[in-house]
C-alpha cells in the first residue's frame, strides 16, 4: 500500500537521502500521530530508540511500508 506524501516531508526526506550512501539512506517512512516521549514506551530518558517495543507497538504499520518483506 503506497499512501501520498505531503510533499515538505518528501522534500525533508529526499534532502537527507542526498549524501549517505544508498545503503543509509531512508527508504520507507510513515508520519504516525503519536509523539514519542523521553521515558515513554518507544524512546529511553536519553531519548535512544527502543526498537523492540517499537517493532512490536508498529508492527501492522512497519509491514505496510516495506513491500519486499516476505511474510512467514
């Protein structure tokens, strides 16, 4: 499923894709409505991505976004 993207976010997303190699760059991405708070369920009080929570809160939405993922 491939949803339009306002087109700041697409010009902030192709601005940071500009240097890194392809390998680094943002292939997918999705604006979701939660903020993500420090101490909260997806970030530490030192603001560090809690990827399993995340993974696991996400995860209808992070399958959504990558087309290429095979599913079990």
């Amino acid at each position: 499923m491939r949803r339009s993207t306002p087109p700041w976010d697409r010009a902030a997303v192709d601005g940071a894709n500009a240097r890194p190699a392809r390998v680094a760059q943002i292939k997918w991405f999705a604006i979701l409505a939660d903020e993500w708070q420090p101490d909260s369920d997806e970030l530490t009080p030192t603001m560090k991505l809690k990827r399993r929570p995340i993974d696991q809160k996400y995860a209808p939405q992070i399958d959504q976004l990558n087309p290429t993922k095979e599913t079990p």
